[in-house]
C-alpha cells in the first residue's frame, strides 16, 4: 500500500526532475544563441565593408538590434539577415562615373564565412546588390535548412550553381537574377524541381543554354506561381507538353531568349496575369513579321 510519504517523495524528485530539465533546456538555448552571436561576427570579419554598414556589430552587444539582423520575438533566434545593398541608394543612370565608382564601393565584398550555420533559425537571407564577383555561390547555403526567402540577385557572384540549393525544402523564394549575362551558370534545373514549396523563381541573366529541362521547370513544376527566365539564352520548345490548368503560372517571363517562334507550350498555361515575351524572336521572323521590338505582351 502506497504510504503519503511514497507519494511526498514521489511529487518532491518530480519537481525537481522538472526544474533541472528546465533549467538545462534554458542553458542550452542560452548557449545557442550566444553561438549565433559568434557566427555573425566570424561573417563580419570575413567582409569587406568600406561604408562601415556593420559598424554595430561589436562584441558583447546585443546582436538582436545590429543592423540587418532581425530575431524571434519570443525565442531570440535570428530569423532574418537582410544585408542587400539598397537600390534606392544607387546614382540616376546618367550620373557621373565618378558617383557610379563610390556606389560600387559601398557594397559588401570578400568571403562569407560558414559561420552562417550557426544560424539554425534562419528563415530569410538577404544579399542583393553587393558585389562578390571573386567567389561562387556558397555551397553550405544548402545546409540552412530552415531558409523559406533567398535572395542574391545582382551580387555578381561566379560560376555554377550548387546542386545542394535543391536540398532547401521549405524555401518559397529563390532570387538568383544575375548582374551580367552568364556570370551564373547552370547545366540543369534539377535542383529547382526538389524545392517542393516554391513560389518565386528568377534565374534571369543566368547562363541556361545546357539546361534542356528548362520546360519541367517552366511549365511542370506545380507551386511555382512567379517563374522569371529572362535572357537565359533557352532554346526553342521541341516538344509541347500538356500543363495542368490548375497547376500553371500566374506570372512568366522568358524575354530576351532567342526562339524561333513562340513556345507552344505556353498555350497550355491557364489563369496567367502577365506574360512578358519582349525580345525573344530571332531577328529573320521579326523582320518577317515586321515587328518592331519583338514584343510578345499579354
């Protein structure tokens, strides 16, 4: 028969079973957090910053308030690192060289450190517009298995596309616009139909002319509602395939590409916003036709 002291003793060890387990799980997150403040200083001494954007990133401080750093409000994670160089600050097209070449300094340039793994939160990154035209695309960005919105357009990044992006199951949003025609480049699009959650796509400028699957991607991937293809150098449509109405694009764009006539697969898509077809007839069937820009605007 159980006696009031059993069931006394029994309650007292719960409790203190309880607090221990609470109090290891607190130091542990501690101590994870503190690990993420660490990784953003080890990415910081890796770049190069001449306009001093990441003057608060100092050691010791509260990373949560450092510029381009967002966290969790309840957890203290990072969540969000959104370092893009803004556009809005960018010269008129007409201004000065002068004003152009101070602009160009003003980005972020150098290495990035894998201290972002230390990141395990990291829904968003953000690198647009800085300028990293020593180096590839990172291939440990494949391991942020927590990213939903990537974007490094414009960062004048080299060569070719890591397959292991395609490891980023939860993504949504992928920005890989390139600065400068095929400074990017990418055999195949394989990658793209493992992401099984995205919405927005843009290769634009990337080098495509060996990826032949381009198709599966335009027409068959089955979350993708914002697909933007310009200037990849894509070859004609060889085979029209059958789309799903109810798994079609809301916006396409494949200007700037150089086909023969217009891919019939397109007539297949349903429920399409806005296609954008600008440039991309070659130049004897625009003369044909008489078409004075080669404009193709739904």
């Amino acid at each position: 028969m159980t006696t009031p002291v059993s069931i006394s003793l029994f309650l007292f060890l719960f409790v203190i079973v309880a607090i221990c387990f609470s109090f290891c799980h607190a130091n542990s997150n501690v101590l994870c957090i503190e690990s993420e403040g660490e990784g953003l200083l080890k990415l910081k001494n890796d770049l190069i910053d001449p306009s001093n954007k990441l003057s608060s990133w100092v050691e010791g401080g509260d990373f949560c308030k450092w510029i381009g750093v967002v966290c969790h409000n309840s957890t203290g994670h990072v969540n969000q690192l959104l370092l893009a160089a803004a556009p809005l600050s960018a010269p008129d097209f007409d201004a000065p060289p002068a004003e152009w070449e101070a602009y160009e300094r003003s980005k972020l340039r150098g290495k990035i450190n894998p201290s972002l793994l230390e990141l395990k939160h990291l829904g968003s990154l953000d690198l647009s517009n800085n300028n990293f035209s020593s180096i590839q695309i990172p291939k440990f960005f494949g391991l942020l298995e927590s990213l939903t919105y990537l974007n490094l357009s414009r960062e004048q990044f080299q060569g070719a596309i890591p397959h292991n992006l395609g490891n980023l199951s939860k993504l949504q949003y992928l920005d890989l616009r390139s600065n400068n025609w095929w400074d990017i480049e990418a055999t195949s699009l394989e990658l793209i139909s493992r992401l099984s959650s995205l919405h927005y796509l843009d290769l634009s400028y990337v080098d495509l002319r060996k990826a032949t699957d381009w198709l599966q991607v335009a027409f068959k991937h089955p979350p993708l509602l914002e697909l933007h293809l310009s200037a990849c150098s894509l070859k004609d449509d060889p085979s029209p395939m059958g789309v799903n109405s109810t798994k079609s694009r809301v916006v396409l764009n494949l200007s700037e590409n150089n086909f023969s006539s217009v891919p019939m697969s397109i007539f297949g898509l349903h429920g399409l916003v806005s296609i954008d077809l600008c440039w991309c007839i070659n130049r004897k069937i625009k003369e044909k036709k008489k078409q004075r820009n080669g404009c193709k605007e739904i």
